[in-house]
C-alpha cells in the first residue's frame, strides 16, 4: 500500500503557492489556517484570506489542487477557506507591507468603519456624519474622520469648525462636535472654508495616512470614514493602511445605482477590505399623510446586500429634516431621534455594534490611557513637508508649542 502523504509534504508544497500581489508564499503570509490529512490520503487544507466569491480565494484553490493533488499518496485534495481574523490581517498587511501605518497608531480604536460608495451624491457624508453621531447616542466612543479630502463636508454636518491643537507627544487633537464625536478634516487645516484643494496621487495617500497616524484619537469605539464618491486612491489607501477596517456601502434603491455600488464592493474584495453591510439611502419618501413614494425605485439595496451576502444594515428614508439637519451642523439622529430617518439610521448603528469589535484594535484592559506605547510614532512635527507643498499648515493657535507643521499637507491658496 502507498504510503500517505504526511502534512508536512503537504505545507512544503504550499511554500510554493505565491501570493501574485504580494510575491509571498502562502506560508510565508502566514494565511495558512490548517492542513489535515486523513488515513486514506485525502488532503484539506484551510486558508484564512479574501472574501465569499474573491477572485484570489479561486486562484489558491486551483494552485493547490493542482500542486498538492500531484504528491505522491494523495487521494483528493479540499481546499476551505475562512475570513482572515483581524490579527492575521494585520499581519498580512505588514508582511505585504505597501505602507502601512507604524505600530501602535490607532492603538485605542477599536472599529474603522469607512463609509463608500460607487457614485457620488448618495448621501455618504450625511450618513457619516449620523452614523457617528448615532454611535455616540447608543454610548459608544465615535469618531468622524472626512477621508474626502477634495469635498470635504463633515465639519459642516457636525457642526464643527476651527483650528486643532497639537499635544504633548505632538500629535493632533480631533475636534469635538455634539454628542462628543471627535472629529478630523482637512478643513480644519485650510485658511478658509471651502478652499478649494489641488492633490497629486502621492499627497493624498500621504495627508490620509497622518489623519491616521498624526492624529490623538485616544480610545475610540467606532472611527467612521467619510470616503469620497468612486472606488479611487483614497479605498486603495485605506485598505493598505487598515487592512482590518470594514466597509459600509450606500446605495440608493433602483437597480442602476446598485450596479454601481457593486464597484465599489469589488474594490473592497480585492484589497481584501471586509464588508459590514449596506445602507440603502433616499428609500422613499413619505408624506405628512403617510401617503409612501419611492421615488428613486425600490429594492436595490436588498438586492445588493444578498448579492454580496452581508446584512442590509437599513434603509433610510428621505426626509428634509435630515438634510437640513446636515446643512446646518446639527445632525437629525440628535436633534431629532424620533424622526424616521433618525431611527433607521440609529438601526443601522445597532447593526455595527452587534457585530464584534475587532480584536486587533483591542487595547488591553492594563495599559494606561495615555502610555509610552505611542512613544513609537512619528510625530506630526517630524514629518518633512512635502517638496511639492510650500505651503504648509499653519501652527496651532492654542496648545503646546511645537516647531514643524501639525499636518504637513499640501494646500493652495
Ligand atoms: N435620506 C435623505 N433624505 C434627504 N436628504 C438626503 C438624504 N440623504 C442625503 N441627503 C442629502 O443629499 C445630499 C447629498 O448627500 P451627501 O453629501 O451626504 O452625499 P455624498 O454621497 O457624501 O456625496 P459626495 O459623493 O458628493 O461626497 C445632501 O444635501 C444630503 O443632506
Ligand atoms: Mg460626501
């Protein structure tokens, strides 16, 4: 009788099986979750990586039935897969490192939601912004970061605005806005609202990595990103720098948008980028009278949302106050938490706080508030300037002294 292949012929084989992007073995990665062979030569072996249906899961799945379908004593070869947990995908973020964040930054954030979608105009900002207000209304630690550094809109729906300080270890401290969100955008760093910002490639993903990076977040709960409108640099970037943040996508409910949204979802699976659920936003509109309209079609983010096989988180409906509330700082789900788009909205908190927190964020129960362990970052003031920007941000008007820019990011004027 042939001698059955032993598991650890079956791992050296998979040190051959190279990640395309990262040029890495799988072993190497790290991403090998188990290899199990049974008395009978049949062979299963489980990987922790990608996502349901991503492209790179059927990659592996062929190389290495291919490979360890050819060892000697093998009867079958199953290949599982499961979702990388966070610790793993940090790791594998680090060992593929394209530029990630230092060790230790965002050490006290325990949930990096980026907010996306595939078109602009659906209300990304607006939900951003409430989102993290609902967060804080249900007792969590939220913060808002605006990652849409061209159409920044944030300060203007929390309500926020002015200049940030920099602290003791030179790091930037976010805003405040109602409900105790802290908030970070490039407005704050600009001469004048609505200044009109020109970004070379390079700039962006640099000014997003020191919001990461540069900024005291200190222990936040739920950190929510306002992405810009397209699947572009900035996702590119944030999936780089967080591998274990989660995407929450915003449709509107007809079918075309859906389609659109489905880019952005793809993006996601492709950098690996977890999807918490969707939003389905302008889901009808319903008037004083209770007469319901759906005015932008109806069932989109359902169909959505079982397509990529994540929950539909909610769908808001359309309501002027939201809108307004978003105009004037004062977000609905504060001013009014009874409205209807405050409670589908504050369901949709709900929805991300029952999914676990993600452990790599964890900070553990011992260590002080504010530590040595941040002692490792870069700080703002370290950071050089850009060539390209001759102007950089002005110094803080109150806080600590500090020599160097707070945020070293190109601006014009
Ligand atoms: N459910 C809603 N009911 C009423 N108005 C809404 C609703 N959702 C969003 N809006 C309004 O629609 C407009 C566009 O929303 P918002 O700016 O949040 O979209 P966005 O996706 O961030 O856009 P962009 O892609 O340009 O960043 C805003 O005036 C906002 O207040
Ligand atoms: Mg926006």
């Amino acid at each position: 009788m042939d001698a059955v292949v032993t598991s650890e012929q079956v791992r050296e084989v998979l040190g051959s099986v190279v990640d395309p992007e990262r040029g890495q073995s799988v072993v190497d990665l790290g991403i090998v979750r188990s290899v199990d062979v049974a008395d009978d030569g049949r062979v299963a072996v489980v990987l922790a990586v990608g996502a349901p249906g991503s492209p790179i899961r059927a990659q592996y799945e062929g190389a290495i039935r291919d490979r360890v379908g050819a060892l000697h004593g093998v009867s079958s070869v199953t290949v599982g897969f499961d979702l990388p947990s966070a610790e793993e995908k940090e790791a594998l973020g680090k060992r593929g490192q394209k530029g990630g964040l230092p060790e230790g930054a965002l050490a006290g954030v325990k949930n990096v939601i980026c907010v996306a979608s595939g078109k602009g105009g659906v209300g990304k900002s607006t939900l951003t912004a409430n989102l993290a207000a609902a967060l804080a209304a249900e007792g969590k630690r939220a913060a808002a970061l605006d990652a849409d550094v061209w159409g920044y809109s944030i300060p203007r729906m929390l309500g926020v605005h002015g200049r940030p300080t920099v602290n003791a270890d030179r790091k930037i401290n976010p805003l405040e806005a109602a409900a105790g969100v802290k908030v970070m955008s490039i407005e704050f760093f600009l001469e004048a609202q609505d200044q009109a910002i020109v970004w070379r490639g390079p700039m962006l993903h640099k000014a997003i990595k020191q919001f990461l990076q540069d900024v005291e977040w200190g222990e936040v709960d739920f950190l929510v990103l306002d992405l810009p409108p397209g699947t572009g640099d900035v996702s590119m970037t944030l999936a780089q720098l967080i591998p274990s943040a989660r995407m929450v996508i915003v449709t509107t409910p007809q079918p075309a948008a859906q389609k659109v949204a489905h880019r952005a979802s793809e993006l996601a699976r492709r950098f690996d980028l977890e999807i918490a659920g969707v939003i389905e936003n302008m889901s009808g509109f319903t008037t004083p009278s209770g007469e319901r309209f759906t005015i932008f079609g109806e069932g989109g983010g359902q169909l959505l949302a079982d397509e990529l096989d994540v929950p539909l988180l909610a769908k808001i409906p359309l309501q002027e106050s939201l809108r307004v509330g978003a105009d004037e700082g004062r977000p609905l789900v504060l001013d009014d938490p009874h409205a209807p788009a405050s409670q589908s909205i504050r369901q949709a908190a709900r929805g991300l706080i029952a999914m676990a927190p993600i452990p790599a964020f964890e900070v553990p129960p011992a260590a002080p508030a504010s530590s040595g362990r941040r002692s490792a970052l870069p700080t703002a003031g370290a950071q050089k300037p850009p060539a390209e920007s001759p102007d950089a941000a002005p110094p803080p008007e109150q806080g600590p002294k500090v020599t160097g820019t707070p945020l070293s990011l190109p601006l014009s004027r």
